[in-house]
C-alpha cells in the first residue's frame, strides 16, 4: 500500500514518488536517527530499534555505522553504540526542552 499526500503549491502532487523530490537527505538522515532513538530497547547483547521507514533511508544510516544491515525480515534493526548515542544527542537538539 501506497500512501499519497496531497500537498498545495509545492512539487509534491507532480511527483510520481517521493524519491524524486528534492530534498537535504543528510537532515532526513538525522531526523530518523533521532526519532529511531524513540523505539530502541536492549536485548540480548546490543541495543535494537524498531524499523518502518524507508530502506534507502535506512541504508545511509547503515553506510554511516549507525545501524547493522537493515535488510532483514527482523521488524528491529540493532543499533551500533555510535548511533545510539548520536541518537540521543540528535533527539536531544530537536525536541528537548
């Protein structure tokens, strides 16, 4: 299933896909990181975190070491020490008080 967003005046309605819009990838990248920070919890031997956002998306945050492999049939991905702690601290920038 395919959700569609009707968006006035912007180049979203003539857009076959949200891929294709032009957009700052790097703080789309930061905004999950700090929102994945939302749903981690421990288990076993490392931290995890519920995944539903988009697999190109979750695959720069594997490129950056923040994330193991999220091509898996696992609804959590494990999340590394280094991405659990930028997690916080990005969670921390944009909705702390």
């Amino acid at each position: 299933m395919r959700w569609v967003v009707s968006c006035p005046n912007t180049n979203l309605n003539n857009s076959n896909s949200f891929n294709e819009m032009d957009y700052d990838k790097e703080k789309v990248d930061e905004m999950m990181l700090a929102l994945l920070w939302l749903t981690m919890f421990d288990e076993g031997p490392g931290t995890r975190a519920w995944k539903g956002y988009d697999w190109e998306h979750m695959n720069r945050l594997h490129e950056k070491g923040y994330i193991d492999n999220p091509r898996s049939k696992n609804k959590s991905v494990i999340v590394t020490e280094e991405g659990k702690k930028r997690a916080e601290e990005l969670f921390n920038t944009y909705f702390g008080k």
